[in-house]
C-alpha cells in the first residue's frame, strides 16, 4: 500500500513541477509553489513508511531465522535457550 501511494506521489510531483513551469502569474506561481512543497513532503514521508516496512520484513525474517535454528538445536538435545528482552532490542540495534 506504502509503494503505491510512493509512486502516486512520486507522479504528482511531476505534474506539480512541471505546472510551475508554465504559471506567469505571481498568485498562480505561489500557490503552486506551495502545493508543490506539500507534494514534495507527503512523498518524503510514504518513502519513509516504505524504508521502514522494508525495515521490520528484514527484522522479522532475521528473528523467524534465530528462532528456526534454535529449534533445530534443540531438537538435536540442546537446552532451552530464550533471548532476554534487553539482548533482543540489543540484536536488533546491531543487525
């Protein structure tokens, strides 16, 4: 959903530049200049959104690849083992 939202913006932004191009009038231009600062803004921050989901599918899968081999290990007669909580933000922080 963040994508295409990114890429709706991202077409905005197009048309929005190239509008401000082609207003002589100095109200026009500024109310375009504005509306094109907006534009720019939204599109900033779905780009943030986007890198941030891109973010927590990478954590997510790193922690579902611990999570798995552990498993495994413990299949193969190893103890329990369990992540405290202040060494998991730790592994996040670092991975």
């Amino acid at each position: 959903m963040h994508e295409n939202e990114l890429k709706s913006l991202q077409e905005q932004v197009k048309k929005a530049r190239g509008s401000l191009g082609r207003s002589p009038n100095d109200e026009v231009r500024e109310a375009r200049e504005r509306e094109l600062k907006n534009l720019e803004l939204a599109w900033k921050r779905a780009e943030s959104a986007v890198n941030r989901d891109k973010k927590v599918t990478i954590d997510q899968e790193a922690l579902l690849k611990v999570r798995k081999e552990e498993q495994e290990k413990r299949k193969k007669g190893k103890n329990a083992w369990w992540m405290k909580e202040c060494e998991w933000y730790l592994w996040i922080l670092f991975v």
